[in-house]
C-alpha cells in the first residue's frame, strides 16, 4: 500500500519569508526612531521644555477649535470664558514678564505696566490696551508686545532718542527730535547739548530741525535757539554771537544760508561782531560792542 507524504517545503519558505519581512519592519522602525532621537538631540531643548511646547500646540490647537465653534454658534463671551479657565488650569496664564530695550528709561515703570496682567489667562491679556499704556509713557516711542507660552509677556520698547534741551523757568527738561518732553535734567547734565528757549518753542523743534539742516557747517556750532514772539528764531552760537532770522521757514532757511556763504568768506564767526540781523532782506546789520551799527549789502559781499 502506498504511504502519502505531505511536502512541507512551501509553508517553510511561506513561515521564513514572514519571518524576514517582519525583521526588515523593525529594522525600518528602528532606524526611524533612530533617526527621530538624533533630530531630537539636535534641538536645544530639555525634555521638559519639548514636553512644554507640545502641550502648548496642542492646547493652542484645542483652543482655536473651541473658539472657532463657539463662534459659529454665536456664543463667543462664553467661549472666551470657558478657554480662559482651560487656559488657567493648564498654567497659562501671566507669571513672567521680558522686557528689551531700555537703556535710559525708568525699567520698573514697563515691569509695573506688565505685572498688572499678572495670573491673568494668556487668551484675556489684552495686547493692544497694555501697548497703549506703555506707549503714553513719556521715553516710549514705540512698544511691542506679545505673548510667549506657557507663561511669559514679551515686551520690547523702542525709547525716545534725547535731543535737546528746553529752557524752562527754573529748570530744564530734556526733549526728543519732536519737542516731546522726556524728563528734567541738571545743569551739568545738560552741557554741550542744544537749548531751545522762548514761549511755545517746543512745538518748533522739529521745523528748526530743518532749518540747521539747510546749513549742514553751521549745524554743529549752534549751541542755542530761541523762538522769539511765537514767528522767528534767534541763533547762538559757540562763539557767543547771535544770528537774528527772519521770519517765514523758507526765508529763515534762505537767510541762514547766506549767512553761511558769508562766513565762508569772510570768517564772520569769531570775530568782534556780537549780533547778525538778517531780519531785512539782502543786509546784515551787525552790532560791535562800542561801535555803531554796520551794515553789509549780502548780494555785494557775495559777488
């Protein structure tokens, strides 16, 4: 009687080629992982700050989602409430507050601003209300202001850049390029800057800004201005002498510009004259201590 013997050969090669596919699968997840912990290894992070961040993508992610179907279903107050307390509970909310930019402003006056929004749920801070209060201080320019999750306020304040000096009675007050006062200033503080003096002279700073620079060589030597009856502005200058301009910008600018040529010429800066009236068109009266009057014809000296 014949025997039957069952040939195992194809479930063999079936059972190892499972076998290989299997081990190639792990070696590929292997190698992923391996190459996910090195990528990883490469950030500069701690475990626990990664773990921070990815709860703040997905809570940020959580968030948006629930504000969004909060809205289509027109309950945004509500939304904005129950997001806060999620927010809260999961530590966000206002512990720590970085601030950049200072170098001559008081610090604390920004940290004071920001501690205000302190414990408060990041979703509530409202931005825009604490860049305006910062930007009503006095040295503030310009103010940024953003969060950083989990916890921190980011600020960066762009200062005011001290200018001038504004003559006071009884004091002086430092100014920026835009006659915005900054804070008061000492005497010895104040030496070698520029003093702007006379009723309403603040307001002017920034048109005698661009008078002193339709005369780039004379810029630097005026030590003083003075805005006199709220129309026209009297120079000084290092050398003590005072230049009266007319008033009217485009025929101040004019006149300063003569009078520079005319110093070009004939060194009138250093010399005995105490006082350049420009006033008139076209003449310069000049006024020597102990002499009378003189008058140059500017066209004359010019040609």
């Amino acid at each position: 009687m014949a025997t039957k013997v069952r040939r195992k050969g194809q479930g063999v090669r079936r059972s190892a080629a499972a076998q290989n596919r299997a081990a190639r699968a792990r070696q590929v997840r292997n190698q992923g992982k391996g190459m996910l912990d090195g990528a990883m290894a490469l950030l500069p992070f701690t475990d626990e700050q990664l773990h921070r961040i990815f709860l703040a993508i997905i809570l940020g992610g959580a968030v948006a989602l629930a504000w969004f179907v909060a809205s289509l279903a027109g309950l945004p107050a509500m939304a904005r409430a129950q997001i806060a307390e999620v927010a809260s509970d999961a530590g966000f909310e206002v512990r720590r507050v970085r601030v950049s930019g200072v170098d001559r402003m008081n610090e604390l006056k920004v940290y004071e601003a920001a501690y205000g929004q302190r414990d408060t749920p990041m979703p509530l801070v409202d931005l825009e209300a604490l860049r305006e209060e910062l930007v009503a201080m006095d040295w503030v320019k310009d103010a940024r202001v953003s969060r950083q999750l989990p916890e921190t306020l980011v600020i960066d304040i762009v200062e005011r850049t001290p200018h001038a000096v504004l003559v006071q009675p009884g004091r002086l007050v430092l100014i920026d390029a835009t006659g915005v006062a900054l804070e008061p200033i000492s005497e010895a503080n104040a030496k070698g800057m520029l003093r702007v003096a006379g009723p309403g002279a603040s307001k002017q700073v920034t048109a005698l800004g661009e008078l002193l620079e339709a005369a780039p060589a004379l810029k630097p030597q005026v030590t003083a201005a003075e805005w006199v009856g709220n129309r026209r502005w009297n120079l000084t200058f290092t050398t003590e002498q005072v230049l009266a301009l007319p008033q009217g910008e485009d025929e101040a600018a004019t006149a300063l510009i003569n009078f520079a040529r005319l110093d070009g010429q004939n060194r009138l800066l250093g010399g005995k004259v105490a006082t350049f009236d420009m006033r008139v068109p076209e003449r310069v009266y000049m006024r020597i201590p102990g002499r009378s009057q003189q008058v140059l014809n500017s066209e004359g000296s010019a040609n």
